[in-house]
C-alpha cells in the first residue's frame, strides 16, 4: 500500500527484495528501479517474478553496504528488514533474510538509518516497517540514529502498527523453527529466556 498510494516515482529501491512482489510494483511505478538483496535465493525470486510480469529492474545479489557505496539519488526507498532475536544453538528458518543482527536484532535497521542520508535524493523518502524489541524502559533503541537523521536535514515519523508481548513473540519464533529443532525442549521457553536475557519485556 505504501507504494500504490504515490505517484509515478523517479528512481526507487527496495532493500531486502525476497519474494519481489514490492519490486514488482516499483518497477511498474518507477522510471528506474533497483531491487537489492543478500540471498541469492531472492534475488532469483525476484528475477522469475519481474520476468513473469513483464517488467524490468536491476536486481543486485549483495549486502547493504558493499552495494550502496556509490548509489545515490534514489526519489523513494522501502525496507523490511530482518529483525528477530534468535537465541545461540536455536536453528532459524531463512536466517540470512529473518534473522536480525546483533544484541537487539536492529544492527541492519541502524546500517539502513546511517546510508539513508547518503542514498536519497534531496526531498527523497524512505518507508522502513520493522519491529522493535522494547526493554524495561520502553524507548525505542535508536535514539542516536535518529538524532543522526535530524542533523542530516531529514525528517522521522514513527507509527505503532500494533503490539504483541514477548510471550506471543516467544511462542511464534518458537512455532516458526520447531521444525528444525524438534528435538529441543521448551523451545519457546528458551526464546523466552533469551529475551529475558537481553533485557527484552
């Protein structure tokens, strides 16, 4: 919907492609459009999709970093990056696209934030849909970045599209990879702990 609603866009980008039913529909709407992804098996996906559809976009097999260095000028930008909090040992399905980085699984969120500034054009927008673990203070843990964006010239929005409990979470990352770990006990119970862990309520 965030793409539908805009008009025709000058050069777009969608970071994180999978499937390519977003870039599917930026390059439908965009003079110029780059689809990027770091799983080869994406990137295919994509390919298969846009060529089934009649419609054409540079697709990029890469990371975040490597592959933006000299890309710039983009008119519009959407993300969903991964995000999820995988304890160690726990097997994840697609942890390359679902699994995110670091403590707090937002590492690639701040990569996005910080290139941001670099990667749009003046008066360019982004639209990033992530989910944010929150701790006991309940802030949004990237106070820095976004202090960062503000001193770039840019402008934030945030929205709560919903919230669900560490428990919820808990049981559908447990549900999402019991197949591979079927011989773990208490898995969402271990999920659980692992939040707890990390200061995650």
């Amino acid at each position: 919907s965030f793409v539908l609603v805009r008009e025709p866009l000058g050069k777009s980008l969608e970071l994180g492609s999978g499937s390519g039913l977003v870039a599917l529909l930026l390059a439908q709407r965009s003079r110029f459009a780059v689809a990027l992804d770091i799983d080869p098996v994406a990137t295919k996906l994509t390919t298969l999709n846009l060529g089934l559809n009649g419609v054409r976009a540079a697709i990029v097999q890469g990371d975040l970093t490597s592959s933006l260095s000299t890309s710039t000028g983009f008119d519009f930008v959407i993300v969903n990056p991964p995000w999820r909090i995988v304890p160690p040992g726990v097997a994840y399905p697609n942890p390359i696209a679902r699994v995110g980085l670091g403590a707090d699984g937002l590492d690639y969120v701040r990569q996005v934030l910080g290139a941001l500034p670099r990667i749009l054009a003046s008066g360019g927008e982004a639209v990033m849909r992530f989910d944010i673990p929150l701790g006991a203070t309940r802030k949004i843990p990237l106070s820095r970045e976004v202090e960062a964006l503000f001193g770039c010239g840019c402008s934030t929005e945030f929205t709560t599209l919903g919230e669900i409990s560490v428990e919820e979470q808990a049981e559908i990352s447990a549900d999402t990879c019991w197949h591979l770990n079927n011989e773990m006990p208490g898995l969402a119970k271990r999920f659980l702990d692992y939040y707890s862990f990390l200061g995650v309520n």
